[in-house]
C-alpha cells in the first residue's frame, strides 16, 4: 500500500512543486495533516528551506499509521529535508 501511494504521489511531483511554490508566500508553521508517506511533506521542507523568513522551521508530518511515518522519515532523510521534518502520530481515541 505504501509503495502505490508513494508512487502515485510522486506523479503529482510538478503540481505539488508549484503549489508548494505558491505557498511560498505565507507565514506560520506547516503540517501535512494525512501525510502518507510524505511526498507533499518533502515538497513543502524544500520550498521553505531558503525563506530566511523560515529558518530553522519544521513541516511537520501527521499520519495515523506509523509505518506510513517511517517511510516519511525515510524520505526525509534521503531527499535532504530530514532535519526540516518532524512527524506525530495522529490516533484516534475511543
């Protein structure tokens, strides 16, 4: 499952780059909320990486299933942002 929404997302690459770059303009912290594997999570760590206006800001990954938020953390840690991501686990509480 994993793997076809990483894939899946990494087709939108493009669309994702330009509205991560339309975000560009405004302030405040960033969550992917439902983050999946973290595709939309990488792209926003990268367009906010050199806005000095961010320096030091974290995107922050929320997912309710851990092994989606490892493969964030993967992610994160390969592409380069990983010291830009943070991830939480989002649960449900009964």
């Amino acid at each position: 499952m994993a793997t076809g929404l990483e894939s899946g997302a990494e087709l939108q690459l493009p669309g994702l780059r330009r509205a991560a770059a339309h975000l560009g303009g405004l302030l405040g912290p960033r969550a992917d909320i439902g983050s999946g594997p973290g595709v939309m999570t990488c792209v926003l760590a990268e367009a906010f990486a050199g806005a000095e206006a961010f320096a030091g800001a974290e995107t922050v990954a929320v997912d309710a299933t851990p092994g989606l938020l490892d493969r964030v953390r993967a992610r994160a840690g390969k592409l380069g942002p990983g010291d830009r991501v943070a991830v939480r686990h989002a649960y449900r509480r009964t």
